[in-house]
C-alpha cells in the first residue's frame, strides 16, 4: 500500500477538463511527489484513477503518489520539502501556519467544502450523546484531524475535554480496538471510521457518529496544499494539479468502478464493493450545494475566515490571521473547467 506508482498509462482527454500537453508537443514532464491523507481506501482510488488513466500526465506532469498517515502529518511531509504537494483536512495546516512562525504553506484549492470529521462509537458503549463521551477512552492517531480538532468539537458540544483519555494508536488499529472494546469511541473522518468499522464486521446499525459539524463547528475539509514559494515559481503545476484532481472527480463519480479497480491495483485484498460505498459517501462532502451551483472554485473568503476563526477560538490563538494569508484562488483554473457536468448528476 506504500509502493509508489507512476504514470504507466495514455488517456482519452476529457473535454474541457484535459488540457493535453502532449498535443502540443511538450515532451518534458514535470517531476510531482503527492502524499495523499490517508491509506488507500475508497476515496484515494480517485487519485490513483487519474494517475492510471494519465490525467496528470495529459497535463504535463509525471506525478507519483503515497499513501497518508493522517492530515496533521500530510503539511508537516509538504512543509518539509519531502513532497511538492499533498492533500488532506485543511484544518492541520491551517493551525500550523497559525502556531509555527517558518511554515509557508498555502492552500490553492479546497475540495471537499463538507467536514466529515466525527465521533464515533458503537450503541453497546452508552454512548448516546456528545456529552457521554466525558470520562471515556477515545482512540486516534496523534496525526488524525478529528482527534486534533476535538477541542473545537468540544467546545461546541459543551464537553469536559480534560475528561477525556486519550489513546495513540496507529490508523490500522484505530476501529479494532473500538469493535473489541478496548477504545469507547474514536476520531476521525466519518467515511473513513464507519466503513472501516464495517469491515471488522462491525453492523452500521450499531454504530453512533457526531459529526462535528452538526455541533456547529465551522471547519472546512480535503484541500490541495502546497508551500508558498513552490507555487510562486510554478504557477502552472498548481493549476495543472487542481485541473487534473477535478478531472479525477468528475469521471470517479460518473464511474465510481473505475476508481475502485485503480485502488484494488495497489492492494488485492481491498474490500470492493464496501470502498465503492466508501467512496460515493464522500462525495457528499465533494458534491456540496455551492460546488454543484458555482463550480469547484465557489468558496467565499467569508466561508475560509469562519474556519480560520474557529481554529483560533478552539486554540486560544491570539494573533488575528487573515484568510487570505491561508488561502488563495489565483491558482484555479477557468470556471468552465470547474463544473460537475449535467451528466454526472
């Protein structure tokens, strides 16, 4: 699962998403390191799709890819020059930037406008609302997002979280140890905790998740990072990479098969048909209101701003930051290229 891959295959240009460099006789590909945020489940087979089908190529890139460990440790690998790009919870690198003066890190494009960030436990638990979780033992990585934005979750839900046991565990070990009961609940991204938890057998209609969105707290999800300098001197990569993840999305949710059979490529023993149902829960955080009225790039400064500040109210940060040293559109391709066509819903 942690073998790079680089793009061994041409592919049918999918108009207007593509803009094939070969046709216009670039020979030259660009080298791209990409680390996604997680293992490669359901909705990493979007990237390894593209990759398989030579989106990133047809733009001039010769990109590889690795599997995450977490979104708080995806902006450390992009910070540390180990990889161009990376993509996970824009929440991690937004407190980075916030609390570590030599960051420099940016987000040139927010995918997933929806927070699937969760609680989750099972209803043998007694956990039955937020507030049950004081006094529990809760299970994530250090690196997961949930764990490292449930100050805000708690804030919100009105939960004691010095009451709160905390235990590290690596990603693979994560919804074991709440099956075998040996975790009371866990954090994470809701589509990666639930069908995880599926496939050890666990039956949904037993599993309990707080979304912590539905707490009311402001945060934004799945974003492109990429350090300041880089995307300064290589403006056209950035738009090459955000114009090819879009491609990748457009054509996983006409054929979500396509991208399940691009992930069971890279590990044989992927439960197919549960990552398919993976994978089209999370386009309910892709597929928002505002991304199928306006396009990809439809995101307000005010929606940005309203996740700076819950970050800097969950960690008492006292430096006012400004959106727009976070975040910037000028990166995005042309609005034509950024529509989820009438044909794929």
């Amino acid at each position: 699962m942690t073998t790079r891959r680089r793009t061994l295959l041409g592919a049918a240009a999918l108009a207007p998403l593509a803009t094939p460099f070969a046709a216009k006789g670039q020979a030259a590909l660009t080298n791209v390191r990409f680390i996604l945020d997680w293992a490669f489940q359901g909705p990493q087979g979007v990237y390894l799709m593209a990759l398989d089908r030579g989106f990133f190529r047809d733009e001039g890139l010769n990109v590889t890819i690795d599997r995450g460990f977490g979104s708080a440790d995806t902006p450390v690998k992009v910070q540390s020059g180990a990889y161009e790009f990376g993509i996970a919870d824009i929440s991690p690198m937004l407190r980075m930037r916030m609390t570590q003066a030599q960051t420099d890190l940016i987000s040139p494009f927010v995918l997933a406008q929806g927070s699937p960030l969760a609680a989750m436990t099972l209803r043998r638990t007694g956990i039955r609302t937020p507030k049950d979780l004081e006094g529990k033992r809760v299970a994530a990585p250090e690196t997961d997002a949930g764990r490292q934005f449930f100050p805000a979750f708690a804030r919100a839900a009105g939960i004691d979280a010095s009451r709160i046991t905390w235990m590290t565990v690596t990603p693979q070990l994560r919804e074991p140890m709440l099956a075998r009961g040996d975790a009371d609940a866990i954090t994470g991204f809701e589509t990666s905790g639930v069908f995880s938890l599926r496939a050890v057998n666990v039956n949904p209609a037993d599993i309990v998740s707080f979304r912590y969105s539905a707490a009311g707290v402001q945060l934004l999800s799945t974003a492109l990072m990429v350090r300041r300098p880089y995307a300064e001197a290589n403006p056209r990569v950035v738009t090459a990479m955000i114009r090819a993840i879009v491609r990748g999305h457009v054509e996983a949710w006409r054929d979500p098969d396509a991208a399940i059979a691009a992930l069971v490529r890279r590990d044989a023993t992927a439960p197919a048909p549960l990552e398919r149902e993976r994978l089209v829960a999370n386009f309910e955080f892709v597929r928002t209101p505002e991304v199928l009225s306006g396009g990809f790039a439809n995101l307000t400064m005010q929606r940005v701003q309203g996740a700076v500040d819950t970050i800097r109210s969950a960690f008492d940060i006292a430096q006012p930051w400004n959106a727009a040293d976070l975040y910037t559109a000028q990166y995005m391709p042309p609005a034509e290229q950024l529509r989820f066509p009438a044909a794929a819903g």
